[in-house]
C-alpha cells in the first residue's frame, strides 16, 4: 500500500513538474507605440484645427486616409532610425478652400530602444531624441511650424508632435 502511494505521489510531481504555464500576452500589455500627431491652428496654437489628410510612403504604399482629424496616429519603422512619410491636406480636392492637394514630405529621425515585456509578449521598441524635417516640395508648404511635446514616443496617449497650418 505505501509503495503505491509513493508511486502515485512520484506520477503527481511529475506531472505537475512537466506542464508549462501558458504563454498569452494580455491584451492590455503595452507594445510599440505609433506617433501621435496633433493639428493645430496657426493663428492660435492652442486651437485644434481638424483637417482632412492621407499619409503615406514615399512609393505611395501603405496609406493611412483621416477625414476631419484633429489628432492622428502614424507607426514608425522599428528597423531603422528613421521613417520617410508623404502628408497630404485636402488630397485630390483641387477645389478645397485652404491648401488642396498639397504634400509635405517629413523625415522622422530618432533612436530606438528595446524595452523587455515578457517571455510571451516579446519585445517592443520605445523611440527616442526625436527630430523632423521637412520637405514641402514643389507645391509648397501647408506645415507652418513643428513643435514638440516630448521627444521620446513611449505611449498613444501623448500627443508628441503639434503641427500647425
């Protein structure tokens, strides 16, 4: 009798010893965040002034289209230290009142860091020393200033740039 309750307690501890806990990512676990980008007036900064406007690649891939946004969000690219983006106010409205079908290329430069989350979640890239530049092109420019909340894009819920038109 006690050889077969030293067996069954021996069966018990291995099973228990080979099961994995599972791995699921909450889904309230924080991953990489994209850039938030507000829309301000230029004759009061503290002003939203929503717009209509598509950003895309350069190549004209992968658009993001945004009717009447005062505030958008755009992800930036996590295998490089810096993303090209083509904004466009007003696209293909040729008869807009304010800067119609007008591009501005920006050039988003920083730093990227990897942040540990778990062994299920992975990683996820925090993005620091923010800069833009930006190129209006032929048609000119609609981006009359850039300013900069923070520099370091670490979450969704700040905006980290204002651009005014």
């Amino acid at each position: 009798m006690l050889k077969n309750w030293i067996l069954l307690m021996f069966a018990v501890l291995l099973i228990s010893l080979s099961c994995e806990r599972d791995d699921i990512c909450a889904a309230g676990t924080p991953t990489t965040p994209a850039l938030t980008i507000g829309f301000l007036s230029n004759e009061n900064i503290n002003e939203n002034k929503p717009m209509n406007i598509t950003v895309y690649k350069p190549d004209y891939s992968d658009s993001l289209v945004f009717s009447n946004a005062s505030s958008i969000q755009v992800p930036l690219r996590t295998d490089t230290t810096a993303t090209v983006l083509v904004f466009t106010k007003n696209p293909n409205n040729l008869v807009a009142t304010e800067d119609p079908d007008n591009s501005d290329t920006l050039t988003f430069i920083y730093t990227t860091q990897e942040e540990f989350i778990s062994s299920a979640c992975g990683y996820r890239v925090i993005f620091t020393n923010l800069s833009i530049l930006n190129n209006p092109g032929s048609d000119g420019r609609w981006i009359d200033d850039i300013n900069f909340t923070t520099r370091t894009i670490s979450d969704e819920d700040t905006t980290q740039v204002s651009i005014s038109h």
